[in-house]
C-alpha cells in the first residue's frame, strides 16, 4: 500500500472530494489542502501530478483532543478507519493516512509551522472552492495564492540556496500561481507589498525575495527553452 500511495498521479476531481469529504467528517471543515494538489486547485490548466493530498488541519483540535486526552487519539484513528483510510503511526501521530481503496496518501500537518508559514495563518486566509465532476459537487477549502507562494518561496529559498534544487517544480509553482492570479511579479508585488513588509521586515530580506521570484521564473523559462523542439 505504501509503494502505490506514492506514485504520482493527476488525482481526478470526484476521488479528490470523495477524499476531502471523509477528511472533514473526522477533522472538521476548517481543514485546508495545500502542496501540489493546491496548486493544481488554484492554476486550473496546470496538470501536476503529485503522490499525495497535503492538508493543514487545525492545531486546536489536536491540543485539546490529543495532548489533553491521549485516549481521544484512538478515538481519531478509529474514526478514520471507519472513514475508508489505513492509518501507519510509526514515526508519530497520524505520520500516514492512506486512502484504502486508491492508495492515496494523505500527509496530515497539525502540530508545526508549514514551510515557515503558521499553520492558523493558512487556515485563516483559506479559500472556500466549489468543485463539480458530473452530478458530484462540493466546497473544498484551500490555502490561498499568497500563502501558497510564501510556502514555495520558502522551499524554494532552502533547496540550493535558491537554485530550485527540486527539478525545478517550487519555481513553476511560484510562476504559475502568480500568472494565474496576480497576472505578473509586479503586479503580484503592488497587490501584496503591506503583507510582504509585515512577513519580510527587513530591507535586504524584501530584496532578496525579488530576486527569488525572478530567479524562479528565469529557471522556468530557460529549461522551456531548453527542451523546445529545434
């Protein structure tokens, strides 16, 4: 199950709610995705295959029901059994939720900051989508395109000391979601600059963020070039 859990794969609209629909049943309507299924959520023609859902869910819920009262933890893992997922706890609480029936993996994060955002902080600034497949519909709550793009610059920052060590995938996602809702990094820059100043107090810091932008999309740029056809 874990081999199949994570092969990538572009997770159909109906599975992705049938999934996010059990979710909340067991963790509450505040859960909210980010990661690569995000970014496919937020850059409609964008396919990105990703092997797993990545989904912030709300810390306070675990402070109380799992810090507080360790037995309310076999009470979260029975819920999900019962809600169709294979829970593998071996390097910590809810470490791996695997969907039994697809063998997609859920990566849970409750109990730390996300790529340096808080987790409340993504939750709280989260958009509410409507997703359709055929008579199928729902609302699926997602991290919204600020979030999501300090997240990938983050990562981005890290792998390579900004050089998109990650095949390059944090640098599209950065240049995809900005295309997408903010139409350029300049516009993206007006838009957010009061957001921006509060999150990167410091000159130097706001410098260096624009260089990762143009670097992200530089490194997109040049490896379309690369593999266009002659």
């Amino acid at each position: 199950m874990e081999l199949e859990a994570r092969r990538r794969v572009d997770i159909p609209v109906r599975q992705l709610i049938d999934i996010y629909e059990r979710l909340s049943s067991v963790f509450g309507d505040s859960a909210t995705i980010i990661g690569g299924r995000a970014v496919n959520l937020l850059c409609f023609h964008s396919k990105r295959n990703t092997n797993d859902i990545d989904v912030v869910i709300d810390p306070s819920v675990f402070t109380k029901n799992l810090l507080r009262q360790p037995s309310a933890y076999n009470d979260i893992r029975e819920r999900l059994l019962d809600s169709g997922f294979i829970v593998d706890s071996s390097k910590g609480p809810l470490s791996n939720v695997v969907d039994k029936e697809s063998g997609i993996c859920v990566d849970v994060y409750f109990s730390r900051d996300v790529s340096g955002i808080p987790i409340n902080d993504i939750i709280k600034g989260s958009l509410e989508m409507n997703l359709h497949a055929g008579s199928k519909a729902a609302k699926v709550r997602v991290a919204s395109p600020f979030h999501m793009i300090m997240m990938k610059y983050n990562v981005f920052l890290s792998d390579g000391n900004g050089r998109g060590s990650r095949e390059g995938k944090d640098g599209d996602d950065i240049k995809n979601i900005i295309q997408n809702h903010y139409g350029s990094i300049k516009d993206f820059l007006d838009k957010e600059r009061v957001r921006l100043y509060e999150m990167l107090p410091e000159k130097e810091d706001m410098t260096t963020f624009i260089q990762t932008l143009l670097a992200a999309s530089f490194s997109n740029l040049r490896r379309e070039g690369a593999q266009a056809p002659k």
